[in-house]
C-alpha cells in the first residue's frame, strides 16, 4: 500500500485517505479504453490495480501526439493509480504466472475477445472458478459471447452507429454524427464498474464469486434515453434534432452578445421566473407558450422571441444570474475554459501530480476522499516490485525475462 497523503498536498486532486476501496486487488488485462476507464475509477478510490500489458504494450500508449515522455495522452487519461507488468500470455510460462498473480485477488477484469480465455484454459466457469471460487471476473466485448454477433468485434463508434446513437446526434442538415466523446466505452467503463461492485456486495452474503458480462452493445443501447422511451409510446423513429430537447422546450442553445448559452426549463413554473427574469414577462402567458406541450408544438416562434430577448445580453452574466435563482442555464464553455474555470478548481476536477494532469475524480466520499495516488505507469514499470510481492526469486525473475515471457522493453 501507498503510505497516506499529507495534509498539505490536498488542492491538486490527490488521495488524502486510503480510500474505499483500500485492500481490494484487481488483474487487470484490459486495453484501450472501456476496461481501463473502469479500473481507474476503481483505483482513484484504493484499489491495488496491476495493469498486466501485452509485450507490444497496451496500443493507446501510441494514440498521440500529444505524448508527455514516450506515452500519449490517451494512455494518460485513464491510466493513473495503476501498476504495470507485461507479460506474454500466449506463452504457457505467462499464464503460469497469471494464475500466481490471481492468489488473493478479488477482480480479474479482461477484454479479450469471447473465447480467447478458454482457449489459455483461463475460462471463468471451468477454469478459474473452481480454482478461484470468490474471484469476480469482468469481461468487456463489443457483442458479448452469444447472439448473431457474438465473439465479433466492437468499437466505439461502430457501436454508436449500431445502436442508434448516431442516429439520434447532429440535426436534420448533418444526419446521424458521431458523438464527440467516446460514449459507449466510456458508458461501458462505468456500467462494469458499476457491475464489479455490485457483485462484490453480493459475495459478502454469498462468498462466492461471479461472471460480469459487460458489452458495448448493451451499454450503447442502455444510453438511448428518452429517444427510446418515446419509441415504445408513439412507434416513431426518434430524429436528430441538433439542440433541441425532443420532449421539453425551451431546451436549447441560443446566442447572447458575448457568447452562447444554453437554457433548460423543465417545467411551466420555471419557465414563468425565466420569462421574468430576462424582462419578457408577458411570454409566460402568451397561449403558444403556456404549457410545455404547447412550447413544443411552437418550438420556432419561442425560440425567436428568446433570442431577441438574449440578443444584447452578456451571456456569462445572465447565466450566473439565472443559476442563482434557480434556474438551469449555463454559458457553452469551450474545453480550456472549462478546465479554467473556478468551480472546476474548487471541485479538483482537475488532478496534478509533478508532471502528470488529468481529470480529477468525480465521485466525492466524505470519509475515504479518493483521487491520484500514482502517475499513470510507464511499461511494465512495476514488473520487478509485483513480481517479488507474490513469491519470485530475483533468479526466477531473471529466468522470465531470459525466457520472453516477462517484458520490460515493448516489443516493436
């Protein structure tokens, strides 16, 4: 374990506390960018993560520039807290030391295609539970092992397109876009993250283990709401609609003086105080606009009597007015001043440790703060240190390394 943060580091999104996860060990052999995005929010809160890499390394490593050093900053992103060793699974030696390493653990997590693990003889339900009955092993694929896609790959976006994300982004001049941030894997991060805890609260009653089935198929379509909910009423096909709120209005983006805002009423009386607010009383009780069905119905003219209303307003100014109100409304912030802005260092959403930045972790614990223990590593960092804490000589470490089966250099 890492000895506790000092107080005085607190400020830059750092662990002030072991965290509540503190004792839990998790194998993780994921790449890219779903299973590692879970194993850094499990190790953000004190999961010892030890990121098991292929001899070429996981390939993100190479997914810049930007790099800081020889990683790129997608490797970065979701890989702090972790400690690295590379080994040549396809080698009986490798799988050999796997299983040394599965000794004590609670999570073995894996993005291998369906199969590939029973092919090692490293399958859940013949393999490894027998040996291992508590271990909770999560695999992320892109189809899940069954079904007419079954065993095929998944990406991001191919999951976009396929489970009617894209279709649903953009607007009717565009078509169906891909989102902007990689949705689905991120989803898919959170939802195995989610999935893991959930089956180590349930071994506490049961002491037994399990198997997570995690897919970007599944988490891409869990994320189609309302457009899916409004599908099952009306057997309409949901549209992109660019800004716009397909069931409320006004939901949407608007221009001001100084910048762009978006404003969000959900409900008639919020649309009342918002009337008022930006001096157009008499909107809230013009019959085009009284009830959000009928804003709906009269999206176009409540939009051009909002934006006549906005047009000589400071943007910025407005927005923070109407927040303090209560009323949802925020100026659209690019990237760098989103990372700029006040309340972004007050939450320590972003993290610094020496050289390393990245975003701080979101999930906020009263007792057991989490955050950044560790840069994210480089390859097969830890391999010497993780290797002697389960049991291996400096001989035998030495032997693995003669034997191509342990890696500390990337294989090009």
């Amino acid at each position: 374990m890492d000895a506790p943060l000092k107080p005085e580091t607190r400020g830059k999104g750092l662990a002030a506390s072991p965290g509540a996860l503190a004792g839990m060990k998790v194998i993780d052999l994921t790449r890219v960018l779903g299973g590692p995005y879970c194993t850094m929010i499990l190790s953000d809160h004190g999961a010892d993560v030890i990121k098991i890499e292929p001899p070429q390394g996981d390939e993100v490593r190479d997914w810049g520039p930007p790099f800081l050093g020889d990683d790129a900053s997608y490797f970065i992103g979701v890989n702090r807290n972790k400690r690295s060793i590379a080994l040549d699974l396809g080698k009986p030696e490798g799988r050999a030391v796997l299983l040394r390493l599965l000794e004590g653990a609670d999570v073995l997590i894996e993005n291998f295609k369906p199969g590939a693990m029973e092919k090692w003889g490293l399958g859940y339900e013949q393999d490894l539970a027998p040996r291992f009955p508590g271990l909770i092993h999560c695999r992320v694929s892109g189809f899940g092992g069954h079904g007419p896609l079954g065993g095929l790959p998944g990406y991001d976006a191919i999951l976009q397109a396929m489970t009617g994300l894209m279709s649903i982004n953009g607007d009717p001049s565009t078509g169906p876009m891909r989102m902007g941030t990689p949705v689905v894997d991120l989803a898919t991060g959170l939802y195995a993250a989610v999935g893991i805890l959930m089956a180590v609260q349930e071994r506490h009653r049961s002491g037994r283990g399990q198997y997570v089935d995690m897919t970007l198929h599944d988490c891409g379509m869990a994320l189609l709401h309302p457009q899916a909910a409004n599908y099952f009423l009306n057997n309409k096909r949901p549209m992109p609609m660019g800004n716009p709120h397909p069931n409320i209005a006004p939901y949407e983006k608007y221009k001001t003086k100084t910048c762009e805002i978006f404003i969000a009423s959900g409900n008639d009386g919020q649309f009342r105080k918002l009337c008022e607010a930006v001096g157009r009383p008499e909107l809230s009780s013009d019959p085009r606009f009284l009830t959000n069905g009928d804003r709906l119905v009269n999206r176009a003219a409540l939009t051009e009597q909002l934006e006549a209303a906005f047009a000589d307003q400071d943007g910025h100014a407005l927005t923070r007015r109407l927040l303090q109100t209560g009323l949802p409304a925020g100026p659209v912030l690019f990237v760098d001043e989103a990372m700029a802005a006040e309340h972004t260092a007050a939450r320590e959403m972003v993290t610094e440790l020496d050289d390393y930045r990245g975003l701080g972790t979101p999930i906020k614990l009263s007792r057991t703060p989490g955050g950044t223990r560790r840069k994210p590593p480089a390859f097969s960092e830890h391999a010497d240190a993780v290797l002697a804490q389960h049991g291996y000589s400096d001989a035998e470490i030495a032997a693995l390394k003669q034997g191509g089966v342990l890696h500390t250099a990337r294989k090009r």
